[in-house]
C-alpha cells in the first residue's frame, strides 16, 4: 500500500501523513494512517488515526466501514 497511497511524505505546516499502516484486533484489521504535526506549538508529535476496517464475518467473508470525519463508522451497503 506504501508505495501507491504514499510514494513520498510532504511536510506542511499542518498535520500531514508519514505513514500507512494496518493491525488485527480480535476478528477486525484496521487501515490507520499516521499523522505528524507541522504546526508550531506540536511540532513533531505523532498520532494515529483509522480510516477503515474489515470486520470478519466468516471464513471467507468481511464486513466493510469507514470512519468519517465526525468519528463515526459507517458499514458499506
């Protein structure tokens, strides 16, 4: 996924992505991209922050949601 979504980081003054990442938590896998600060008074913290999620519904099958911006995941129709 790292070379296609993020070919090369972009320092801003703002928050900007350094990193593309995924975990397993129980039957779920989150997609988490990691953020570093640009901005003055944080300069250089990090955080992480989900963008999507398959949920494992059975041996061959997953659930698809994504997190919106107000934090709340919606599920695929």
């Amino acid at each position: 996924m790292k070379p296609r979504f993020l070919p090369e980081i972009r320092p801003t003054q703002w928050n900007y992505v350094v990193d593309i990442t995924g975990r397993w938590s129980g039957g779920r896998y989150r997609f988490v991209q990691r953020y570093r600060s640009g901005m003055q008074h944080n300069k250089g913290e990090e955080f992480d922050a989900p963008f999507a999620r398959l949920d494992r519904m059975g041996p061959v099958r997953f659930d698809l949601h994504w997190y919106r911006h107000t934090g709340q995941v919606v599920e695929a129709p």
